[in-house]
C-alpha cells in the first residue's frame, strides 16, 4: 500500500491536519510512503532548498514528481550533501528528503534548510569520534547516507526538533549548544537536552 502526501498551490494542509495525519499513520501500524501525490488533477511536486553551512553552496530543487523520486535530482543531493571534509559522495536515502518536506510542511516553512553534515566517510567518521569532541557515533547513520544535522533559519531549535519528532519517522538529536538538530532514517528514538 503507498500513500501520499504534499501540498500544491491549491491544497495546502494546515499543522494541525498534518499532526493528526501523522497521527493516524502511527496508529495504523502501517508502512507509508510520503512522496509528492496530485491532488485534484493538479501535478505535485516534492521541492526542497538547502544552503551548506561549510561550503557555502546552496541548492534549491524538485527532488520528486507525482509520486516518483527523479534520478538526476538525487545525483545533485548527493553531490550537494558529501563529505565536505573529503569531496567523497555518498548514496543519501530518499526518505531522508521526505522527512525534511514533512517538516516543512509541518512547520508551514519555506526557507532553505541550513546543512551542517549530510554524509560522512567512514574516514571522517573515524577522525571526528578522535578529534570531534563526542556526538560522533561509530557507526554513524551518516556513513549510510541516512542522517542529517540541520536547522532552519527562523524557526527556533526546539521548535524544529519537536516538528520531527511528531512525525515519529525515524531519530531525532537534539544539540542546542551547536545550533543544530539530527535528523535520520532509523528506527524512531531521539536523544539530547
């Protein structure tokens, strides 16, 4: 069973519709694919904008169509979210990008996300558990291309944080003190002050 949801110009759900959806998902138990849907014969599209706090990119794209991932879009995530210590690029999982579309949603926001660590090598990885000062797990989702430390310009931390976790969709950090959020394709748990 796939399901779906986004919004178009003419549908625009409000936060307390998309908590109580999310709501009912969680109740069902069910597996849910949250890729862009059409709603009333109108083409939806998934879009996502994210400027790299380290490279200083920045990147604005329709990562999904009616319901389809596009290739050349997840090329581009890919390419925009590597390891920016070593160039390397990883494979990022598309569910991670329809967290972060939920949370806009969620949020009713539409400012680029602030990208702090998309994808990590495990060489990375292993030098920032030695050097980094702990929150560096060894087996880091981020080596998997399955997390993501972010915030949103505007929106206050906590904020951001507790819009991720009503989506019960996978972990959650919390790091105040460093200005960001983690947020992964795992199982659902969360952690931080």
């Amino acid at each position: 069973m796939t399901m779906t949801m986004t919004m178009t110009n003419s549908f625009r759900p409000s936060r307390r519709q998309l908590l109580r959806y999310s709501a009912g998902i969680s109740l069902a138990g069910t597996s849910v694919s949250f890729a862009p849907r059409a709603f009333a014969g109108h083409t939806q599209a998934s879009e996502l904008a994210f400027d790299h706090t380290h490279t200083h990119e920045k990147i604005s794209l329709i990562y999904a169509m009616d319901g389809q991932y596009m290739p050349t879009a997840l090329d581009r995530l890919n390419h925009f979210l590597r390891d920016h210590y070593t160039g390397t690029v990883g494979t990022m999982d598309p569910s991670l990008f329809d967290i972060l579309h939920r949370i806009l949603l969620t949020l009713d926001a539409r400012q680029p996300f602030q990208v702090i660590s998309g994808y990590r090598s495990a060489a990375t990885n292993g030098r920032l558990r030695k050097t980094g000062g702990g929150g560096v797990a060894k087996r880091s989702l981020h080596m998997d291309g399955k997390a993501i430390d972010i915030r949103l310009p505007g929106v206050p931390l906590a904020e951001l944080r507790d819009a991720a976790l009503s989506l019960k969709a996978g972990g959650v950090g919390f790091y105040p003190r460093d200005r960001f959020i983690h947020v992964d394709t795992g199982r659902v748990r969360h952690w931080g002050a």
